[in-house]
C-alpha cells in the first residue's frame, strides 16, 4: 500500500542510499555502499564554490569485506564528494572496524571506533544499513544450513517477524520457538 497523496510540494534535499551484498570467488563477500546528498538549489561552500543545483553534497563509498560469520576482514571507505576538504582524511581511521564482527551491539561498536571527530557521521550511519544487506545477502544464501544446524540463528528476536514465540520462527526455526 502506497503512501497517501502528498499536498503539493517541492524537493529540497535527496539523500539516495545504495547498497549490495556480493558473493566472491574467494569465499568471502563484499559490502559495498553508496550514499549521495543532492541539493535542488545551488549551496555556496567555501572549499568548492558554488555547488550547483544537482551536484552532490556528499558521494561517499564504503566496502566492508567480511567471512561466512559476519567478521570483518578488510574496510574501504572513499569520499569523492564533501563539503571541506578534510573529510576524506577520516578514511584510514575506519580500519578500526577490521577483526569485529556484525552481531547484536554492532552500531554501539562502530560508534565507539569511529564515531564523532575519529570519522564521518554519514559513513558511520550508512554502516547500519550495510549490516542490514550483509545479514541479507550472506544468512539468505546460508539459511538452509542455519535450519539443520544447532547454532542459534542471528536474526531471532531482532524484530517482530523473528519473535522467538511468534508463528514464523514455529514455522522456519520450530527448534527455537519459545511460544506456548
């Protein structure tokens, strides 16, 4: 179901978020992010001039290569577009993410590495939804495995489809169900 009609209007801002989880032929997958701030008027910066209406604001890239359990084994993050000239210098400073592993606290964790002035507030908000698409992409393909196995799956009771005592885990995981 659509939204309802909006009263009339004019965009402003358009933050686009793209995000794609890749199987590789190494065995390990890659997470690749791309986020874009664009204004619909010009914006007079005083590192760039005037941004003109369209141009990003922010273009910023993010790949995280991780294994079969979610552990990172290496980051990339690139800004090709920013407001000051500074920005991209917080780059080397994401590779404190590299030996965790995407689990329960994950934002908390990526926070405490490389939040407030040790990275980009955009970089750091765009690592939720890579997460998001590396439980997607690598658990979708891993699920059948998951089932037979012993080890509890990671997305029970991370929301309300997963809720240990709710109908789709009795149906998909009846070894976890925990409902009456």
């Amino acid at each position: 179901m659509p939204l309802s009609a909006p009263a009339t209007r004019e965009v402003i801002h358009t933050r686009q978020i793209e995000c794609n989880g890749f199987r590789r032929e190494d065995g390990l997958w890659d997470i690749e992010a791309n986020l874009t701030d664009i204004k619909s008027y010009a914006v007079e910066n005083n590192w760039r001039g005037t941004v003109a209406p369209g141009d990003p604001i922010h273009d910023l890239w993010v790949r995280l290569t991780l294994d079969d359990d979610l552990l990172i084994t290496a980051i990339e993050t690139a800004s090709d577009t920013t407001p000051y000239k500074l920005c991209p210098t917080v780059a080397e400073n994401f590779q404190a993410l590299v030996g965790i592993r995407i689990a329960p606290g994950w934002n908390r964790a990526v926070k405490s590495r490389v939040g407030g002035t040790k990275g980009c507030t955009h970089i750091v908000e765009l690592m939720s939804t890579v997460a998001t698409v590396a439980f997607q992409t690598i658990f979708s393909l891993r699920e059948k495995e998951l089932m037979a196995g012993d080890k509890r799956p990671p997305m029970l009771d991370s929301c309300l489809a997963w809720d240990t005592s709710g109908p789709v885990v009795k149906a998909q995981y009846p070894t976890w169900y925990k409902g009456s």
